[in-house]
C-alpha cells in the first residue's frame, strides 16, 4: 500500500479525534459539509465517521488514479489543520490569567 494513502488514513483518524475533542468542548464544527452531516445525522459521532470514511474513500481513489500528488497535497493540508487542532486544544485548555 502506497505511504501516502496511509499516512492520509492517519490524518483523518487524528482529525476525528480532534473533531471530537472540540465537539465535547462545545465548539461548532468549522467545515460547512461536516457540520451539516452532524446536525442531520441522530448521532453525530456516526456522522462524522461516515465522513471519515468518505474520505478515506477519496484517498483510495486518487491512490488507484496514481493521483500521488494531490494526496501528498491533501496530507499537508491535513497535516496542519491537525496540528492547528491540537494547538487550539492546548491553547484552550491553559489556565487563564
């Protein structure tokens, strides 16, 4: 299997659990799609599973379209919403002075 597509498939397993993070924080979710998936959905954690698993879905596809570059794009873009993500937790979790 090509590193990019795994590396891509643990990036969207660290955007949900950071998504959760933010939900159980009582922050709205910023992506416009997502946020409609969790307000439609009954249960908002099988809606944004769902959405993981779209695109994950997406990844294998670029993946066997030997789409190689726009997933390497797709990991930095995910890459650092992650990191921003853990950032805003951290952030938001420090005692305020």
């Amino acid at each position: 299997m090509n590193q990019q597509l795994v590396q891509f498939s643990y990036l969207q397993i660290l955007d949900f659990l950071t998504t959760i993070a933010f939900l159980l924080r009582g922050v709205q979710e910023a992506n416009p799609l997502v946020r409609l998936a969790l307000y439609t959905s009954p249960n908002p954690i099988g809606a944004l599973l769902a959405v993981k698993v779209l695109a994950i879905g997406l990844g294998l596809f670029c993946w066997l379209r030997g789409r190689d570059r726009l997933l390497m794009r797709m990991n930095v873009m995910f890459a650092v919403l992650v990191a921003w993500n853990l950032v805003a937790l951290i952030a938001a979790s420090l005692p305020h002075a």
